[in-house]
C-alpha cells in the first residue's frame, strides 16, 4: 500500500522513488520500535494527500502538526469532557462525508 501511495505522489510531484529502500525503512522501523512495544509502521495517505496539496516541502511539518496536536490535547481536552459521545461521533461522520 505505501509503495502504491508513493508511486502515485512520486508521478504528481515528478521525483523518483525507490521500492527497496521504502521496504527496508519501514522494516527498520517497525523492528526498532518493536522493542518499545509501540504500532506497526506504516505509510500516512491522508497526511501524505495534505502536505501535496499545501505544497509542503520539508518533513518539519510533521513537527508543527505534532506541535498543533500536543497543544490541543492539553488546552482543549478537558473541554471535551462535556460534550457526548454521539455528538462527537456524528461530527467525525459528517468530517467524513462531506470532506
């Protein structure tokens, strides 16, 4: 699937890709985090399809992203607290929808 997904972006951005080293990094990956019991490492195609359109180009906005999310945990979760489940769950159907 990752392999897939690069290929695509690699003919809409016009940059070469290589399989192999795609496969042995996320193999690298996924053995390294092995020993801290953490998820199995994949590609991000949604994350991917977002910087292609933003036209990002370096990784650093994996670091503003994670910035972004940390400070929302802290400063809006308790909000959450208040509202219901249901609420919270059409809001995420409805993001999906209509996207």
């Amino acid at each position: 699937e990752s392999i897939a997904i690069a290929k695509a972006f690699s003919r809409k951005n016009r940059y070469r890709i290589d399989p192999t080293q795609e496969l042995l990094a996320m193999g690298a990956a996924n053995l390294f985090s092995s020993f801290f019991q953490s998820y199995a490492i994949t590609g991000s195609f949604s994350r991917t399809a977002i910087n292609s359109q933003s036209n990002v180009a370096t990784p650093l906005s994996g670091v503003f992203t994670s910035l972004v999310v940390v400070l929302s945990l802290l400063f809006l979760a308790p909000a959450f607290q208040y509202i219901p489940k249901s609420s919270l769950g059409a809001l995420i159907i409805a993001a999906i929808i209509f996207n």
